[in-house]
C-alpha cells in the first residue's frame, strides 16, 4: 500500500537519516552507562523512535514505550519527542534498549493531513461517544509494537522473548489491545494511566462512554494472558479510580492477568505521572518486584 507520495517518502527518509546521527551519552555517577538516540524505524508505517540504551553492542532485552494522544492538531505538531525520558532512561540503566515510538502525526512526523484520511486508526480516533470504536485504535498501536520487535528481532539488537512493554494513557491502552494478542516474544507489560476518551471537551472527569471502554477492556481480557502491571493515580482526571478498577475488574473477571496499584495523589494531575522526573522513586519499586518476578 502506498502511504506517501514518492517526494514526501523521500524528505522523510532524509530527515531520519540526518537525525539518527545525533547520539548524546548520558551517565550519573554509579549507574549504568547510557546514550540517547533519534533512530529511523523503516517499518511498513515509517517513523521516529527515541532511542535509550546501556553503551556497547548488546544484544540488550528490549522495552517499548508508547506515549498518548491529543486530538488537537496543533498539540500534536508541537509534541515532544518522547513524554517520559526520565522514565526511559530509568528502564536502560536497568539494561533495556528503550524504543519509544513518536505516533504517526505528532512532533516532526506531523505530516499527515487528518482529512485524506492516510493513516486512520494511527491517527488517534475513536469516533464520537454515541459509538466509539475503541478496540481498533488500540490495536492499530499494538500493530506498531509488533513491528518494532520484529524489526530489532532481525537487526539482532535485542534477546528474543525478552521484550517489555510499557504505556501511558492511549499508549498504555495499546499495552492492553496487544495483551489480547499474546505476542511470544512479550514477557511482561507495565500501564500507567491506561484508557481511551478520558476528559471530553477538555473536562476533568468527563469520560467518552466509560461503559463501553469497560466492555471492551473485558474483551481485551477474554484472550490475554501476558502478565500485566497496572498502574493509577487517585487525582487522574482522565481516568479516575472508579473507571480504572472497573476496567481492571472486567479484564480480570474475563481472564486477563493484571495486578493493579492505585497511587495517592501526584501533583496537580495524576495522568501525568509517569512523565515527572519525581515520579520515578515513587514507582520504579512497584515496576522493579514485577519484573523480578516474570524472571
């Protein structure tokens, strides 16, 4: 399928190319010797990755990170290019080779045109609240993430099944979309603040029909079987504690394996938590004895 036009295929290709040069090493005293990179992912849907890594060959196990959404298209063109590097660079000073993939239409790969309609379910709708369509979205990010394990898979950069998955908002919704698919290579897979249709028109606690994202969270659940670690905070306005243990009560009820942890309040905004340097003391022992324990 031709998603470009010739040209624009090829000032992106450029672009990527001319970015993946960049590499700034990052070190702090006594820990694990890391370096940041903007990479090019030829995947059939081509986009950027941030890229954090321990220093030398590897192969090193492999996380994915996936960021959330905005429907504004102006936010989307000034996205950053990763939400949570603190976060990141946490999982690589644990010896992971980070991938975090920047969404089709955000940041400097803003180059879609919502209207022609080119990348669809990447393009972060849901459809209106009278009927939402949540479980494609999802799975259409999830789709991406089996890309990239395929594509580190062949370059030989990673440990074969010994991928991890992490995601906040609607990139931890796509955590719970590919659970369902139960990829071999994924051994574990971490949610913060996972969902979809959080603060319609902007308003805190204003969910697009929570019902049906608890039925299809269910659903997620009737065939995943990857353990899963999912973090909430109480002050989330997105995707408050009520919503959030619904969900999580319909995805276990229906056979999901998840262990759920309700933070207390962080800052003036809970959904954001996992992007805040001061975040990483308060969660990266939960993250730690999960992951120990999938060894």
């Amino acid at each position: 399928m031709r998603l470009l036009a010739g040209a624009t295929i090829r000032h992106f290709a450029a672009t990527l190319l001319f970015l993946t040069a960049f590499v700034v090493p990052a070190r702090a005293a006594d820990e694990v010797r890391i370096q940041e990179e903007i990479w090019a992912l030829p995947l059939p849907l081509p986009m950027f990755a941030y890229v954090v890594r321990p220093v030398g060959d590897g192969p090193f196990p492999l996380a994915i990170m996936n960021h959330g959404v905005s429907l504004n298209p102006v936010d989307r063109s000034f996205f950053p290019l990763v939400e949570f590097r603190d976060a990141a660079k946490w999982f690589a000073r644990s010896g992971y080779l980070v991938v975090a993939p920047v969404g089709t239409g955000y940041g400097a790969s803003a180059i879609d045109t919502p209207e022609r309609g080119i990348y669809g379910p990447f393009f972060s709708k849901v459809g209106k609240c009278t009927n939402p369509n949540f479980r494609d979205p999802g799975l259409a990010v999830a789709q991406v993430d089996l890309w990239i394990i395929d594509y580190m898979a062949a370059e030989k950069r990673i440990v074969p099944k010994d991928v991890i998955v992490v995601g906040q908002s609607a990139g931890g919704w796509a955590a719970i979309a590919l659970s369902s698919l139960n990829p071999s290579q994924v051994k574990a897979m971490i949610v913060f603040a996972g969902g979809r249709g959080g603060r319609v028109g902007g308003k805190p606690n204003h969910n697009c029909a929570p019902d049906k994202l608890v039925a299809q969270t269910g659903e997620f659940g009737r065939t995943a079987r990857v353990p899963m670690l999912w973090i909430y905070i109480e002050n989330d306005t997105y995707f408050g504690p009520v919503l959030a243990r619904r969900m999580h009560e319909a995805f276990v009820a229906a056979g999901g394996k998840a262990e759920y942890h309700l933070m207390p309040p962080f800052g003036t905004e809970g959904h954001f938590f996992i992007g805040s340097p001061a975040a990483v003391p308060i969660w990266s022992p939960l993250v730690t004895k999960f992951l120990d324990a999938q060894k």
